[in-house]
C-alpha cells in the first residue's frame, strides 16, 4: 500500500511499508531526480535525439522531469518506461509535482495534463506528448522483458538492492547493457560499491559522482566501444 509523503524540499514521494521503501529520497523527491537523471544523464547526452528506458516508471516523476526540461532541449525523444507493479491514476493524482514545477513557460494545468498522461495512458502503446517526445510503457518485470530497441540512456530508479536485490544482478546489467548503443549512459541513484563492480565486470566504465543533497555519491555508467 502506498503512503504519500512529504520530503524536505517540499516535494512529494510515495511510501511502501511492507518494503521499508521510499520512491525517492527524503531529503528532496524532486531535487534528486533533478540531480541523478537529468542533471547526470539527459544533460550528458549530446546526441540530437536520443532513445531513453526508464526501469521503474513509480511516480512518472522521471518522466515529467524530462519532457519539462526536452522544452529547452528541443531533442526528438523517443521514452520508455518499464514498471511491474504501476502506482494507481488515485495516487498519482495526490502528488504535488504540477504545484512545484511551473515555470515561465508552463502553468499548474499544463504540467497537470503532461503528468496525468504518462499515468492515464495505454500500456504497450505508444503517446506522442509534444512534437518532440513519444512516450511508451510497458508493464512488465524488466526480467521478462525482450527489447526490440535500443537506447541511448537508460535511467534505472529500482529500489534499492537490500528491497529489490533480483534488480541489480550481473543478468540484469548485461541485458540493460546489450540493450544499450554505443556510448550510451546508464545512471542511477546507487553507489554500492557491488553494484560498481558488477556494471565494471560487464564493461561499463562507472563514473562516482556527487551524489544529491543527503546522499554523498550516485553512479554514472558508460558503455564505450571495447
């Protein structure tokens, strides 16, 4: 059962009791997605478009997050989003993320309708968002998955290893990895130093970087040629 909770920066995140889990940090719901996934990933690509897996759709805050910032970006974004266990539109609809995220070009209704359409839309087909953004998800475990594709980016925002340990194995970074074009970027919140070793083991060169507010480091994987 999900519990909508409020993080320091305001920001709302969802909690699952039976897991001990939170959605994001504590600390700032959006402030950390900000830091690990945009900030590290989408602004470190530099290709013109760009292909992005999402593994762990959650809140859509990830999501929400990259169309709002692809305004600016102006990149063809093709998006697709992995989640098993989906958090319902009633919950969805709780969460303040349209409040905090208006700016000067988007107002609360604007980020509204973005927001309710990556949890209103179909699954398994595919939603033009704006000329620039499709948005594509599936409700699926990423171990049953085959993709067809490949990406750019991968954002992978599974909880963490002691909730969700069949997550991080050496199987599910080898098939991210062979899912993934060349020089394509992995990022994630997690910088255990097992997980490093086991995304190194395959061939990824792992960068550690500074971590967001309340977390001292995050992890940004690159698959360069061999």
């Amino acid at each position: 059962m999900h519990k909508v909770i409020q993080t320091k920066d305001g920001s709302h995140s969802l909690y699952i009791e039976a897991l001990d889990e939170h959605y994001h940090s504590v600390h700032g719901a959006i402030q950390e997605s900000k830091h690990v996934f945009i900030e590290a990933g989408l602004y470190a690509n530099t290709k013109g478009g760009m292909s992005i897996l999402e593994i762990g759709l959650g809140t859509g805050l990830n999501a929400l997050l990259t169309i709002l910032a692809n305004q600016k970006l102006k990149q063809n974004i093709n998006y697709t989003a992995v989640e098993a266990f989906p958090v319902s539109a009633e919950i969805a609809g709780l969460l303040n993320y349209p409040d905090l995220l208006v700016d000067a070009v988007n107002t609360k209704e604007n980020v509204q309708v973005l927001f309710q359409s990556i949890h209103s839309s179909e699954w398994d087909k595919k939603l033009t968002l704006s000329e620039t953004f499709i948005f594509y998800k599936i409700k699926n475990t990423l171990q049953a998955i085959e993709f067809s594709d490949t990406f750019d980016l991968v954002y992978f925002d599974a909880f963490g290893p002691t909730a969700q340990p069949d997550m991080w194995t050496e199987e599910i970074f080898l098939k991210l990895w062979n899912a993934m074009n060349t020089e394509g970027i992995l990022v994630t919140y997690c910088a255990k130093g097992i997980v490093k070793r086991t995304l190194k083991k395959i061939g990824f060169v792992v960068e550690t970087l500074q971590g967001p507010p309340g977390k001292r480091e995050m992890v940004r994987a690159v698959k360069h040629t061999k």
